[in-house]
C-alpha cells in the first residue's frame, strides 16, 4: 500500500524537507510520526526538495508499506496529534505502490516580497525584504520573459543532480499580496524546477530593478553556462504551493 500525503509547513524551523544526517527535517518529522502511530518505519518521499526555510503549503509525500494498522481515512488526524505545530497533514489519499512524486506534471511556487522589514513578527520568517526598489509594472515585464520553454542552466546553483536544465514556464506574474497579507507575491508554475531555480529567477528581477533594464535576465536565458550571474533571493520568501501529476 502507498499513501499520498498533502504536506503544509512552516519551513523556518527545518533544515529542508529532505533528511540529512544533521538538523531537523521535515522528513524525518513525519517518519518519525508514522512510525509512532502505525509501528512501521518506513522512509517518506517528496515531491520537492525544498531547501531550509522555504515553506509549504502543497507539499506530495508518499510513503510505502505493506502493514496499515490506521485506516487511511484517519491517517491524517492521527499524524497531526503527533507533530509539530509547523508541520500539517493536509489531506492522505490511497495511491499506487508504483506513485513516484518525483514525476509531477508541474508544480507552482510563489515568493512574497516585502519593500522594508516587516513589523509584524509572524510574517518576518515568511518573507523576503527587497534590497532594491520594485514597482509592479516592470516586475510582471520582466517576470513574462521566463514564460515557455529555455534553458535555465544560469538558474541553478551548483548540486544540481538535474540530466537537463530545460524547463517550461506556464505562469509566471507578480500581484498584491492577499487581504491581511503584506508586501507582493510572485508566483509561478512549471513541469519542474532546477535546484534554487526560483530564487534565483527572483535574484534575476531584483538584478534588473537595480540595472533598470531586463539585461540581466535576457543575457542569462541567451547564456545558460553564466552560473552565478547574480544571487538567489533570501528563501524565507518560498512557499510551494502546489504539484500536479
């Protein structure tokens, strides 16, 4: 049996979804609370290897056995008993055994942009502050520019364990945070993401603000080998917000 869970979390607390020898992950969060509740220790799998301090709303994990002594309609209930108040099981849905969350068809991400620190703490954790300044005109202009199908070889940092850095853009737009929210958000979908991609795809239209004009954006979609052409913006301000399959 392999079960299909929808993972929310405050990642300020982790370091990363994935395990790692050192520090608290999300991963190992909820294995652990598996193993607590069912007796099975048995390792999760994500969709997304999101980095330390980046968040989720819309986080795929799927994990395998062949023991369930937990209907899978209580699973959800029974694991947020058990962890954290930064981490939430969402929803919990009965998949194949041969589900891998790795091969999405696209997931989406926003990033929320601040102009000065925030004032109030909840949000300081869950946002980035501008280093330079943004107005929305120019952002959606050259947010569009990332929009179809390039070689975002220029968009990763090294570690990337990527075969290709090809990748589709479907949205790509920045708007007004939410009623109650601060600041701005930019959001954007794909059929997959290189290793610090977004950030740096942010990183690129802060660039441009400063230079005012999309150079550093174009020259690095015309030249993919520039790795490290500008720097990733802070990933307080990522959130995955959902996957597709």
């Amino acid at each position: 049996m392999a079960l299909a869970m929808t993972v929310a979390y405050d990642g300020s607390a982790f370091a990363g979804f994935q395990y790692q020898p050192r520090g608290v992950t999300v991963q190992g969060v909820l294995e652990d609370a598996l193993a607590s509740a069912t007796g099975v220790r048995a390792r999760v799998q994500g969709a997304s290897r999101t980095d330390s301090g980046v968040h989720a709303r819309g986080q795929v994990a799927v994990w395998r056995t062949e023991a369930m002594p937990v209907p899978p309609d209580r699973v959800a209930v029974v694991l947020n008993r058990r962890l954290p108040p930064q981490i939430r099981v969402r929803d919990v849905r009965v998949v194949p055994a041969s589900f891998d969350p790795r091969r999405s068809r696209a997931k989406a991400y926003s990033y929320r942009v601040v102009a000065a620190p925030s004032l109030d703490p909840f949000w300081v954790p869950r946002v980035a502050v501008a280093p330079t300044p943004l107005a929305l005109a120019p952002l959606n202009a050259w947010a569009a520019l990332y929009l179809g199908r390039h070689d975002f070889g220029a968009f990763r940092h090294q570690g990337s364990s990527a075969r290709t850095t090809v990748r589709e853009v479907f949205a790509s737009h920045w708007g007004l945070a939410p009623a109650g929210s601060p600041g701005w958000v930019y959001w954007v979908t794909g059929d997959g993401f290189l290793y610090h991609m977004v950030r740096l795809m942010v990183g690129a239209m802060w660039a441009a603000a400063a230079a005012g004009c999309a150079d550093p954006i174009t020259q690095a979609l015309e030249h993919p080998e520039r790795v490290g052409a500008f720097q990733a913006a802070p990933a307080a301000g990522l959130c995955l917000e959902q996957v597709w399959f």
